[in-house]
C-alpha cells in the first residue's frame, strides 16, 4: 500500500510531513529528513492499523499524485507500508526454527554463553535492513 506524503520544511528548519489522502487524520515531522521519512512511514503505519482495529473506512490512496498542488521548495514522496508485515511485528508472534551449524561453532557458541534465537534475530535483522 503506497500513500503519499507532501514533505514541507518549516522556520524551525524540521520536517513536517502530511498525507493528502488522510489529511488531517495522518501527520507528523521529524528534525532531520531522514527521521521524518521514517517517522512518515510509523505515522502512516499506526493509522491503517489503528483504522483496521476499529474496521473504520480508510480513503484509498491517490494513483494520480500530480493532483496535489504541491508549492516550491515542498516535495511529494510516496511511503510504502505493508500492513501484513506491520501487524505481524506489532504481535511480535515467535515461530520455532530448526537449523544446521558446524558441531565446533555449536560448542564455542554454547560456551560463551550465546543466545542463538537472539543472534539469528539480530542477523537478519541487519541483513534485511529492518530496525
């Protein structure tokens, strides 16, 4: 589901961000570029779950972003949620895995004390850029 969202600097040199198709209902801001996309993204993300908690009708996203009237030096960047994914790491539900490592790598780990759901969890967490 892809939303879009008009990015405005404001005087106090942050990042407010508003979504057309939600307005007023979804909006937010962050210091930096980089943490008012992602603060975009948790904005856009709590709404649809939160609408999808109530069973309240959400307005579909525009497929004709060139419809807003978007004033310079303002942008317009689509945000992209999935809310399948989204809910599921909401539930943080634990599924059992079974995997094969090296008999050695299995004694060191154990001796150090490591923790092998914790680490796989931190590994593809980092392999797949989530935070």
């Amino acid at each position: 589901m892809i939303y879009f969202a008009i990015f405005h600097k404001n005087e106090d040199n942050q990042f407010e961000v508003s979504f057309p198709d939600l307005a007023p209902a979804a909006a937010t801001f962050g210091d930096t570029l980089e943490e008012a996309i992602t603060s975009a993204h948790d904005s856009l993300t709590g709404y649809l779950l939160t609408a999808e908690d109530f069973n309240e009708s959400v307005p579909s996203p525009t497929d004709n972003p060139s419809s807003f009237k978007i004033k310079e030096p303002d942008f317009l960047m689509p945000i992209q949620v999935n809310l399948e994914l989204e809910r599921a790491k909401e539930q943080n539900k634990l599924i059992k895995k079974t995997l094969t490592i090296p008999e050695y790598l299995n004694i060191q780990a154990k001796e150090a004390g490591i923790n092998f759901s914790q680490l796989l969890t931190e590994a593809l967490e980092k392999k797949l850029k989530i935070q």
